[in-house]
C-alpha cells in the first residue's frame, strides 16, 4: 500500500480528491454562517390580539446578500479546483522538463552528471533508464574509438610495408599509381582518427578574440603562398577555441584545394556573428550543399588524383559548429563558387 501510493497517479488523485473534500468543506461552513435564515410562519390571529403592540416594521423589500447564495459554493469549489489542478500540472512537467534538460545536455557533452533519482516512482524510473542510456551510449562511443584507433595502428604496419615494396616496381606510371593509393588510404586513416579526436572533444567556453584567429590562420595561409583575405571586425567571443579553429581550417582548406584563393567576411551582429568563407571554385549544385557533410563524400567532378582530401573535411567542420551551438551550411557565390557560413550564438 506505501509503494503504490508512492506513484504519480496516486499524488494526483490524492491531491485533486483533498482539493473537493475541501472545497466542500469550506463551502459548508461558509453557507452554514451566512446563510439567510429561515422564515417564519405568522402565528395565529388569537395571539396577535394579546401581544403588545410594537414598533412598526419595516415592510421595504430587501436584498438578498451576494454572498450568501449558491454562487459562493460553486466559488470556493472553482477556486480549490483550478489550485489543485495548477499544482497538479507542475507535478506532471516537472519530471518531463527535467528528463528534457537532461537530454539537451547529453547531446551537447556525453560526460554529462547523470539525472539525479528524485520523485515518484515513474520519474525515478525514468531517470534511472536515462542514466543506463547515457551510460550505454558513452561506452559505445569509447569502444568504437579504441576499435577504430586499433583497426588504424593494425593497417599501418601493412601499408608501411606496402610502401617499401612499391620502390622496388621499375615502371613509373605504376609506381605512381601505386604509391597514390597507399597515400590515400594512409590519409583516410587519419582522416578518421582525427574526426573520432574531434567529436570527443569537450571543451569549456572561453571567451575568444575571433579577429585575431582569423587573421593568425589567414597569415599562417599567406606564410605557405596561398591567397587568403579577410574583412571585418568582431568583438571577442564566448565560445570553444580548438572547435572554432578546427571548423575554420577546414573550410579554408577545402576552399583553397578547390578555388585556389578564399576570401573571409566577418559580420558582427547583436546576438550572432556570422564567418563566411568564400571562394569562386566551380561550386557545387544546391541539391548537393547537404550530401557533402556526409563522412567521406566527394563530388565525381574532385575525384582526382590532384584534389586531395579523403572528404572529411567538411564531416569535421560541421561537427565542431554543432559542438558550439551554431550552424554551418553552405550557399552559392553570386558569380559562381560557394559560400560556407558558419553562423555562432554569443550566448
């Protein structure tokens, strides 16, 4: 009997049972106290003649007391009414809202606090499957990391070897050909590890100074011959350094190995700032601005041997803008090319 009424349903219905057992408590007494009284019969002509006479009454119409009709019964049983269901209400969201702020948390960092065990059983309940989820979703991630990073350390000493035989091949274009594929999937075996490091990563906001990032990556670009150029200011920003950075060299590097020259447009407004990276490459169709995100995606028109990349680059990007709190998506350049903007909260 103590555990079942230790449930959310028999809260409820103790509390809106308690709420009109008082209501019409109330309303009695209230009804009994100020109640009119009753009318009483005339009593017979013989005792008129003998009483003495008194005052005159008052034979005026008189009006009945607004607070003493049927009215204030159904008052004070509204009023407890609308009381118990507002309460009942905060009892039914309160477990909703917890477990929903427990779950936009998660999303943001998986090593999270677990939901604290409070309340009802069915909340109790529901936190504890929470937590077991979390928990369960943690250690897969860790062990699709150790897999992958143990699948990657085990391929390399092959291909390492793969290498050293390829010298040994006397035709050049074979050669060539050869030692082009091994690089590849070297480089997609990095490629992988790096995003895996990325999207564990848990950084806590600093407050930045993004005009100076930005000119540091674009002098660093510049340094190596590229053309990088950029314009606008920003005040500095909340945010996470490494996952910042990490989304803007790629999205320079993806410009550069597609256009050859990137052009940045800072725009500092009151509650986001918005980077676009713009270049005048050969641009992508908008059917396509999503598909490129996917993991190792690249377009026909890219696979070649001079393009580069494993088509990570923008998988990794995006992922970072997700881990701020922003978005990144991409747009054509107005007379051809494409435009990635990466547009972050300040709060």
């Amino acid at each position: 009997m103590i555990r079942s009424a230790d449930t959310l349903f028999a809260r409820l219905f103790g509390g809106a049972l308690i709420a009109i057992l008082l209501a019409h408590v109330l309303a009695f007494i209230w009804f009994t106290q100020y109640a009119p009284p009753p009318l009483r019969e005339a009593p017979p002509e013989s005792a008129q003649h003998h009483e003495p006479p008194g005052p005159p009454e008052d034979h005026g119409p008189r009006r009945p007391s607004p607070w003493r009709g049927p009215l204030t019964v159904m008052g004070f049983q509204l009023l407890t009414l609308v009381i118990a269901a507002w309460y009942g209400a905060k009892a039914l969201s309160r477990p909703v809202r917890r477990i929903s702020e427990a779950a936009e948390r998660l999303s943001e960092n998986l090593d999270s606090p677990p939901l604290e065990i409070t309340g009802p059983r069915e909340a109790r309940n529901a936190a504890q499957t929470f937590n077991l989820m979390q928990q369960k979703i943690r250690e897969q991630m860790q062990q699709r990391g150790r897999m992958l990073a143990a699948v990657s350390h085990d391929l390399r000493t092959p291909l390492s070897r793969l290498k050293l035989r390829v010298e040994k091949i006397d035709d050049p274009k074979l050669h060539a050909q050869m030692t082009q594929d091994l690089d590849d999937m070297i480089n997609m075996l990095d490629a992988t590890l790096s995003y895996l490091n990325e999207h564990r990563k848990n950084e806590v906001l600093q407050q930045l100074d993004l005009h100076s990032l930005i000119e540091s990556l674009a002098e660093n670009a510049q340094d190596n011959g590229d053309d990088v150029q950029y314009q606008g200011h920003c005040k500095p920003l909340k945010t996470q350094p490494m996952a910042l950075r990490s989304c803007l060299h790629n999205l320079i590097d993806n410009a550069l190995r597609y256009a050859g020259s990137v052009k940045i447009d800072i725009q500092d407004q009151a509650n986001r700032v918005k980077i676009s990276v713009i270049d005048h490459g050969p641009g992508i169709a908008p059917e396509l601005h999503e598909t490129v995100f996917e993991p190792f995606y690249r377009l026909e028109g890219s696979r070649n041997r001079n393009s580069g990349g494993v088509g990570m680059g923008m998988t990794i990007a995006r992922e970072a803008a997700w881990r701020m709190g922003g978005e990144l998506y991409l747009t054509q350049t107005p007379g051809g090319g494409l435009t990635a903007i990466l547009d972050l909260p300040r709060a």
